[in-house]
C-alpha cells in the first residue's frame, strides 16, 4: 500500500499504520476475542496484548492478515534481561509477529548507555531469531531529552526496528514533540511509535506528521471513523 501524505490518508490506510491495543489487567477471552473481531473488520495493522493472550490471538487472526503483537517487560522494564528474553521466546512461539519491549528505564535516566544497549541487543536478538520485529518503548513521560535520545541511539545500535513513546500505564503518552525528537534521533530506517493518548483522527495525523509510521491505540475504530476514543492508550 502507497501511503498518502498524512492529511491525506484514507481510513483504510491509517488503519494499516494502527496496532489495536488491549492491555487491561481485566481482560477477558472475551474481550481479547473481540479486538481480534474488530482488527479483522477494519483491517489493523496488529492487535497488541499481554502475553497470555498471545496464542488466543494468533489463532484468532490467521488467515486474516492482521499480525499479533505482544508486550515484554511490561509496563516497567524493571525485569532481568534474562526474564525478558525468556518471555520473548515464548510470545514468538505462540505466534507473536512483533514484540514491544520496555527498556530498563532506570538505566536511561542515569545514562548507561552500555547497560540499554546489552538488554535491548539480547530482546532484538531472541525477536528476530524467531523473525518477529522489535519495538522498542522508552517511556518518554519519565525520561528528559538527554535521556530519550540516550535510549533510541542504543535502539538503533542493538538493531531494534521501532522505538515506540509509552506503555500507556505510565502517566503520560505520547507527544509531538517526543515523536519528532525520536524522529530525529533514529533517522529515517527504524520506525516510531505513537502510543498513548492518541484518541482521534487529529491525534494520529498529528503524531504522523512528527514522524510516526505506526500508532497504538485503544480507540482505533474511533480514529478510523473520525470520532473521539474514551480510553487513555
């Protein structure tokens, strides 16, 4: 699909650069199953869950197009590199196409970069092993600039494909400003992800025209059809 200059896009193509997002602790079979329903109607680009949800998910989407995507380390970073990697393993074997990691965020705000680059190296190595990509989510809500550049610099270095702004679980989303600045930062390769608060067809045209080329969104049907989402993500 040739995409369109944002305020061009069609709902067809921005529903191609949106992963519909269910991450509540709540969840149910039900509602994961719902989502898939919805990704397959309006043709998502993914459906984003926790990884208990993966397999439901993989075999909820297959044949339909829409990937299945799963968060690691979710939502504060704060496991072993290790636990992460092990949980990679296994969202990839249950049939996750895309891992959205969380960085070791404490590492970011006191400027290791050594330390970022080894965690995000081992998740982008245990990914693409099992040929699914790697978002990588910074957090951008508790790091300074210094520290947000410092983490998509050790993005790119670790071979990661996307860097991504929130978890959406962290008291702030995603921003224009953020997005531009990842934009900068990473260059034109590696992808930028808009992820919390985007609830409308002016939010994501707006974070696309900072540099996103993908959106995570609750509200994905509301953004489609020009109408305003209720939820945070």
């Amino acid at each position: 699909m040739t995409i369109s200059p944002a305020a061009e896009l069609s709902a067809a193509e921005l529903a191609q650069m949106i992963d519909h997002t269910l991450l509540k602790q709540n969840s149910s079979r039900d509602d994961i199953l719902r989502v898939c329903d919805e990704a397959r109607e309006f043709k998502f680009k993914s459906v984003c869950v926790n990884p208990l949800w993966v397999s439901t998910v993989s075999e909820a989407l297959e044949g339909s197009g829409v990937l299945t995507c799963s968060v690691i380390g979710f939502p504060f970073g704060a496991s072993p590199t290790a636990v992460k990697v092990f949980e990679t393993k296994q969202a990839v074997a249950d049939g996750a196409n895309e891992i959205d990691m969380v960085i070791d965020i404490a590492s970011a705000i006191r400027g290791d970069r050594d330390a970022l680059v080894a965690d995000i190296s081992a998740i982008a190595a245990a990914a693409h092993e099992g040929n699914a990509i790697l978002k990588v989510i910074l957090e951008t809500s508790m790091l300074d600039d210094a520290a947000k550049v410092l983490a998509c610099e050790a993005s790119v270095e670790a071979k990661a494909d996307f860097v991504k702004t929130s978890t959406g679980f962290g008291g702030g989303g995603a921003t224009v400003e953020d997005v531009a600045l990842m934009r900068k930062t990473v260059g034109p390769t590696l992808g930028v992800k808009a992820s919390g608060g985007v609830r409308s067809r002016e939010d994501a045209l707006n974070m696309i025209e900072a540099g996103a080329t993908r959106l995570g969104a609750s509200s994905g049907i509301a953004i489609v059809r020009g109408e305003l989402g209720e939820s945070s993500y």
